[in-house]
C-alpha cells in the first residue's frame, strides 16, 4: 500500500526496502518475540521510518538554506575516489549522472543542516545527571581482574612433538628450581622471546582458559610450573594483578557526558519530528 505524504508520493516498494534493511538486526534482538507479532511490529516500524525520512527531506527542501556549490563538488570528488570508474559508481547508486549524484549529496547536507539546527542551543548535562548515570549503570564501568605476565612457551607442532617440547620445558623449570632468574632464561627456551616473553597486562577473559586457570591463581613474583594448554607448554610469571573494579566517576565522565550528550539530541530530534507529524498530511492509497 502506498502513502502519500504532505502530496508526496511514497511508493510501497520503499517501505518493502526499509523492511528489509532493518531485517537482520530486528530479528536478532527480538528473537525471543512471536514471529507474527514481531513481523508486524517490524513493518509498522519500517513504514514509521520512511514518513520520518520524507517529512525531514521536505523540511530541509522548504526551510534548509542553500549548500555552496563548492561543497558539492568536493563531496562528490570524495566519493568517486572509492570507485574505480564513473560507470561502477552510477550502477552502485542507482543514478544516472553525476547531476542526480549532486541532488542527493545537496538534499543530505540540507538534512544534517536542518538538524544542526534542531540541536543547536541545547543544554549541557547536570553534574547530577551525570553522577545519577554513573550511578545507575555500575555495571558498564567495571574492569575485570588483569594481570602483567611473561611466559616460556614451547609450542607443540609439526616442528616439535609433545615429548621434545616436554622435555625442554623441564629444562627450563629445573635451571629456575637452581635459582637461575626467569628473565635469564627466557630467549633460552621461549619459541615467543620478541620481547622476554612478556605479555603485557592481561585481562581476564582474553587468553584461553587452561592458562588463566594457572596466572590467574599465581601471586605476585610467582613462577608456575610447567602447564599445558592447546598451544604446548607454559611456564608463566606473574609481575603485578589487579582486581576487578569499577573505574571511578573521573575516569568514566567524558564517556557520560557523550552517552547523555547524544540521548539530549535524540529527544530533540524526536521532539522536531513530532511536530512535522503533527502538521502533516498523510494518506495511504
């Protein structure tokens, strides 16, 4: 069925094409919701889609100001960089000249102008918004446990069996248990020695199970014993650990402010396409 908002035509082709472009990640997040229902929530939502869109580009064609041609040349210049010829680019978008090409990249600036505009005086975030953000989702600024970790690895492959990498790893653990320091020995044994072994600070929940089971169950300054995982075999030392936290309001603000900064412009865009709907004259034909 097609609508025609404020005179203009909107063929039902275009609501179909909506439909189908927010498909995948619909059906993703409301997996759990009746087919039926949520293939009619979807069309309802797609069709609401489309009249948002033609009554922002009826707006923006009535009251946006005019774009410097100089503009639009220099976007369409930016956009041809990324096809390798006129004919791809034309095919790609559905147009068929470069004057067609012109009029959308006009009408989308007018759009971001329009909403520029919308959202030009809005307010800052409180400090109490902020803070009652922060405290409402705890969870979000939580880091996990992590620890700085070296290791001697001696991969199993088709290079090395599982006995010879063995047999090397307990020549390494028997020079340590002889007080030689784990950093003396590490390029000796290591099939990972770029940089002595060291990984670094490790987060728990990046490396594979079996060797967090072992670092993760170290002390400062420890030393494993040799460990198996799906790669060969481990000797680790931990160096420093910290525990899960949660990162203090300080350090979570600019996040915050962003994440309330964008819900500010949401309501006000949503406040300014209200009002459009309000006005509008829509008729499904």
């Amino acid at each position: 069925m097609a609508l025609i908002v404020n005179g203009e035509k909107i063929e039902d082709s275009a609501i179909k094409q909506e439909i189908e472009r927010l498909r995948p990640d619909y059906e993703r997040a409301f997996s759990d919701q009746d087919p039926k229902e949520r293939e009619a929530q979807l069309c309802d939502w797609s069709r609401e889609n489309v009249i948002e869109r033609v009554l922002i580009n009826q707006e923006a064609k009535k009251n946006g100001e005019k774009i410097p041609e100089s503009e639009i040349e220099s976007a369409l210049a930016k956009i041809k960089e990324q096809y390798e010829n006129e004919e791809q680019l034309y095919k790609e978008l559905g147009v068929k000249d470069d004057e067609e090409i012109k009029g959308h990249i006009e009408l989308q600036m007018r759009v971001e102008q329009k909403l520029n505009e919308v959202c030009r005086d809005l307010p800052k975030p409180s400090q109490a918004d902020i803070q009652e953000y922060y405290e409402k989702n705890t969870e979000q600024f939580k880091t996990a446990e992590s620890a700085r970790i070296a290791h001697i690895v001696k991969y199993v492959n088709w290079q090395t069996d599982e006995e010879t990498a063995y047999n090397t790893m307990r020549q390494a653990q028997d020079e340590l248990k002889n007080a030689a320091a784990f950093e003396a020995i590490v390029d000796k044994y290591t099939d990972c020695g770029d940089s002595g072994g060291d990984l670094g600070n490790v987060v728990k929940g990046q490396m594979v199970e079996e060797f967090e089971d072992v670092v993760f169950n170290l002390g400062v300054g420890q030393v494993s014993d040799v460990f198996r995982t799906r790669f060969g075999f481990h000797i680790a030392k931990v160096y420093d650990r910290k525990p899960a936290a949660v990162r203090e309001l300080k350090d979570a603000k600019d996040e915050i402010v962003n994440v309330l900064e964008q819900q500010i412009r949401g309501e006000a865009v949503d406040k300014f396409i209200d009002g459009l709907k309000d006005k509008a004259k829509i008729e499904e034909v």
